[in-house]
C-alpha cells in the first residue's frame, strides 16, 4: 500500500465525521497585539529554516548567549536545542 493510501485510510474518517475540525487550533488564538516575550527580553524572532539559536542570536548581534539567559526569555521552550520551524522565541537587547 502507498504511503498517501495509509494516510487517507488513517484520516479519511475524521476528515468525513468533522471536515472543519480536523486541522483547527486547539485554545485561543494569539493575535499579534498579544505579548509573548517578558519585558527583559523584547525582541522576538520567529524560527524559519535552518534556524538555530546561535544562528539567530548571532543575527541579532547578541552573542554570548547563556542557555540560562534563553531559559529566562523563554521559558515554555525546555531544550534549547529542539526549535522547531515557526516557533516564536524571545531575545534580550545587547
């Protein structure tokens, strides 16, 4: 069997039972005029190919970074190491 046959066998059935909910964000949306970063750390980055997080600290001109520092600026992220393709961080200023 091919890999998109398993895939419409194994979601064909949520797909029928409820086409508007099978991809809908579960909780509240955040808008943009929401703040994610805490005040010590305003600059946000959004991760995008290839990113890590020397890569983008050395973009915003922000190297040294302690993995304490990035810890404290974002604090919902427990491995620094594991970023994932649009996810939101926080930087502090120089």
């Amino acid at each position: 069997m091919k890999s998109s046959s398993l895939f419409l066998a194994a979601f064909l059935p949520a797909i029928i039972a409820a086409p508007g909910k099978l991809f809908e964000r579960e909780g509240p949306m955040r808008t943009s005029s929401q703040r994610i970063c805490p005040d010590n750390c305003p600059q946000s980055h959004t991760v995008g190919y290839g990113d890590t997080v020397y890569i983008i600290a050395r973009d915003l001109g922000i190297l040294p970074l302690s993995e304490q520092t990035f810890k404290e600026c974002n604090p919902r992220i427990p491995d620094w190491t594991a970023i994932f393709l649009g996810q939101q961080l926080c930087f502090p200023t120089q």
